[in-house]
C-alpha cells in the first residue's frame, strides 16, 4: 500500500491511465470492448467469475465491466463477491448484457453495480458511460486520500494505518506471507518542544516524517503517523531478519537528519528508539502456526501492542536503537 505523500494530485490522477477489467464469456464481445476502451488506460480481461476474482487479486482495476450470463459464477454473484471483501468493495461495477428488462437491471444495482449497458453497445455512449465511472473513482480516491492523511505530516494518519493494517493482516494469514510493524517514537520529544517552542516541534516531525517516507524503497511499505510524536510503518511479506534492517535504516536516516537537539539526554540530535514485531510463517510438524501468535486468537491489536512492548524496552535500553520483540 503507497502513502499518501507518494499519491499524485486529483488532477495527475485523471490524467493518468486507468485499470480496466473486462469480463465476458464471449471472446468476441472481449476484443470489441477492448478496441473501445483500449484509449483510457491499460485493459485487462476474464472470461469468467472466478477468473475475475482471479485477475482483481493479482492487480486492482480502477473499473470492472462485467457480463451477467456467464457459465459457473454468473456476473450477480461475482460482483456479490467484490462488494463481500473489504479489500474490494469500493470498486465500480458496471454490467454489460443482452438483458433489457426491468428486473434484471434492479438486480444488477441491488447487487452493487455503478451502471448497467445493454448490448449490443453503442461505442458513444460505452466510452461517455466508463468516463463518467473513471472520473468518479479518481474523485472518491482523492477524497479518501484526503481524508486519510495527517494534516501536519502529510503522510497516513491514524485512520489509513488502522485500515491498512487491517487488510494486510488479512492478506498475511490468507497467503502465508510473513507480515512485520515498525513502533517509532521520537526520543525527548517534549523536551524538544521545551527548548526550542512548538512551531520548531512542528517541523521536527514533519522532517522526521519525510525521513522515514524517503527510508521506505518498497511501494508497499507503509508509514504513518500513529499519534503525537509516534510513528508506525507496516512491512508485508517482511520476517522478522529484514525488518531489523529496515528498522535500523530508518533508525539511522532520522539521525542523519543532523537535527539539533540541545535537551536530549541520549544525542546532540534527534534520534528514534524502534519496536518491531512480526507475524511470520513456521512449519511445526503437522500443525501450521504463525509465530510468536496463533492466528486463530491474534488480532492486529496483538502485534501492536507487541512492537509497543519492544519500544519500550527501546526505550529502557537507553534510546536511539531497534528491539524486536
């Protein structure tokens, strides 16, 4: 998941390609749409329910074209299943089908869908129609982007953190991939704030937010402010060797940062002290765990508050260091 700081602006976005999935049983009906549609972005295509689900999986489409008569999953149920997954739910639906009365179409919005086109299309009023969907999805991104931003920072608020995580729990123990969470806490905050005045704290944490923006290479690495002087970065398919690394990386590119900080009792700069847990994969003869917690009783919680515990013991230890718990 990209931080806000690494979005573009509304106006970069609607002119930016978007994601288009097709989906129809009919390979003619797939070429057709996709000659229409080519010149709004990148078409992607399935010829199935299940392929769908498949392909939204693999790649998020900005809009979903979705035939309803289709063999095994027809199109009711596969966009029943979209709107089902948290992770999906937001995604614009719109059906395409031979199908011209009224009760089909109430059941295409009843099941979520954004629009409804009958075929054969007219290629007008095809492209008017995706337009519209293209140019509402940017605006709702924008706004949730907007809403899910720290005011001060500009990086993920509290908000998009807890959402994040929530989603890349869930993708953690679906795949079996390792999941780790970074705890940060700017040490001798409040005595920062004491010597040079709360205008200067201010740009303290807007350049320490900057430094562990520009640390994270990976564009699903995710970071945000998790509250006061508290940041948190969430590092899928990361176990627990790799994000001591990163830990440390960040841990050093906050300190060379050079900030002063006359009232610090553990640098003549700003530093951090880190916790990090881990949610990691582990073959235990018969019974597959994830250690050092069970998933069928852990909970996003559960590995907050273990990284919050190895910030403490950050803390203890001395300050300006990385412990894992």
């Amino acid at each position: 998941m990209i931080s806000p700081l690494q979005e573009c602006s509304r106006d970069d976005r609607l002119s930016n390609p978007g994601y288009i999935l097709l989906v129809d049983d009919d390979p003619l009906v797939l070429h057709v749409l996709n000659v229409h549609l080519k010149e709004f972005g990148e078409v992607f295509t399935a010829t199935c329910g299940k392929g769908a689900l498949l392909q939204v999986s693999r790649k998020t489409p900005d809009l979903i074209l979705l035939d309803v008569d289709m063999p095994g999953m027809d199109g009711y149920a596969t966009c029943r299943r979209l709107k089902e997954n948290p992770e999906t739910a937001e995604l614009p639906v719109v059906f395409i089908t031979s199908y011209d009365d009224v009760e089909s179409e109430t059941r295409a919005f009843d099941v979520g869908g954004a629009d409804f086109i009958k075929k054969p299309v007219n290629p007008p009023v095809l492209k008017a129609r995706v337009r519209t969907q293209l140019a509402l999805k940017h605006r709702t991104d924008e706004l949730r982007r907007l809403n899910n931003l720290d005011g001060l920072t500009l990086i993920a608020n509290r908000r998009a953190f807890d959402e994040a995580l929530a989603m890349e729990w869930r993708r953690s123990l679906r795949n079996q991939a390792p999941l780790s969470l970074l705890m940060l806490d700017i040490d001798h905050f409040k005595a920062f704030n004491d010597t040079y005045g709360h205008l200067k704290g201010d740009d303290c944490l807007r350049q320490v937010a900057q430094a562990l923006h520009h640390g994270l290479k990976r564009a699903g690495d995710f970071v945000a402010r998790y509250g006061g002087e508290e940041f948190t970065v969430i590092l899928p398919n990361t176990g627990v060797e790799q994000a001591h690394i990163l830990a440390q990386q960040l841990c050093d590119a906050v300190r060379n940062r050079a900030i002063p900080h006359a009232g610090s009792l553990t640098a003549e700069v700003v530093t951090v002290s880190i916790g990090h847990a881990s949610l990691c994969q582990e073959n235990t003869g018969e019974c597959r765990v994830f250690s050092p917690m069970c998933p069928d009783h852990a909970s996003p919680d559960a590995l907050i508050e273990m990284a919050d515990q190895a910030l403490y013991q950050a803390k203890q230890q001395g300050r300006n260091r990385v412990c894992q718990e």
